[in-house]
C-alpha cells in the first residue's frame, strides 16, 4: 500500500480520525472500485510532454520551493532519479529554497540561479557553485534592490515520490 510508504501517513490517520472518518472503510471502497481505463490520446499527450525520460542534453539547474503545495518537492527526487538512470546526472543540479508557496522565490534567487546556470554553461563545470552557502552567497551580493528577503537556499533530500511518471514505467 502507498500510504503506508508515504511521509504523510501520520498526517493523514490524524485528520481520519480527528473527522471521526473510517480510513480503512474509505481505502476498501477505493480497492473495490473498478479501475478507468486512459484515454489513449490523453496517455500519448502525457508520454510526449510529461513522462519524464532522463534524456538532458545541456545543463539544467531545478529550483523549487520546500514548502510548495502544488508541485511537490519529491517531483525533483523523480525526475533526478530518471536524469540519473540514463547517465546524465553530471548534467543536473538541483537547489531548494525554504520558503512556502509555489516558486515563491526573491527576485535574487532567480538571478544566482541564473548566473549559476550561465556560469555552468562558461565553464563547463558545476564546481560547489549550486552549493546553499553559495547560492546564498550570491543572492545576498545582489543588494536590497533584488532581495525582497533574506536568501533562503537549503539543502534538502526529498524523500521518494511513491507514484513516479518516468519512461522507466512505460
């Protein structure tokens, strides 16, 4: 069962009971339920766009926010465990920011993160530069102007996304 590999778990038996709701009821009527089909078009649409396959082919630098609700922090961790599944993980970094919201990031951030990419791209090299203390580093020398608050880089390990949508599933 999925949830009970989930980080969520205790979260989601809390709010079960705290409802006076029947989690188990509620997974056994999930279990019984008969399965819907994709539809073909739809599935070719999401193969072609959203699968992802691990197959960079120039530096890509991720950023994303700890605290994003939309799209969750474990979707970096899939789509690093494909990169790497093909061989190409010297050609991603990933950076995380501590913050709230969806690409809630300051206008400094996105500018170290920029400057570290094109930096990437001049030498050929990452070097320790998508390091937090660095990318850190970076954004505060940006000045008030770019820093609407404090620079917030960290490094974080998502832990697994449970249902992945990588071409090693298809």
């Amino acid at each position: 069962m999925q949830l009970a590999r989930s980080i969520n778990k205790d979260e989601v038996m809390a709010l079960y009971a705290q409802a006076g709701l029947s989690l188990d009821a509620d997974l056994a009527t999930l279990a019984q339920t008969p399965r819907i089909s994709a539809d073909p078009n739809a599935l070719s649409y999401l193969e072609k766009y959203i699968v992802y396959n691990g197959n960079i082919e120039v530096p890509v630098l991720t950023m994303h926010t700890v605290g994003d609700g939309l799209v969750l922090p474990q979707d970096e961790q899939a789509y690093a465990s494909v990169v790497r599944s093909q061989g190409n993980q010297s050609l991603l970094r990933e950076t995380f920011v501590d913050r709230a919201g969806h690409c809630a990031f300051t206008p400094a951030e996105t500018i170290a993160a920029f400057e570290t990419l094109v930096n990437r791209l001049g030498t050929g090299s990452w070097e320790d530069s998508t390091a937090e203390t660095q990318m850190n580093a970076t954004a505060t020398g940006l000045g008030t102007t770019f820093n609407t608050s404090t620079a917030a880089f960290t490094d974080i390990h998502p832990s697994a996304f449970l249902r992945p949508f990588d071409a090693r599933d298809i």
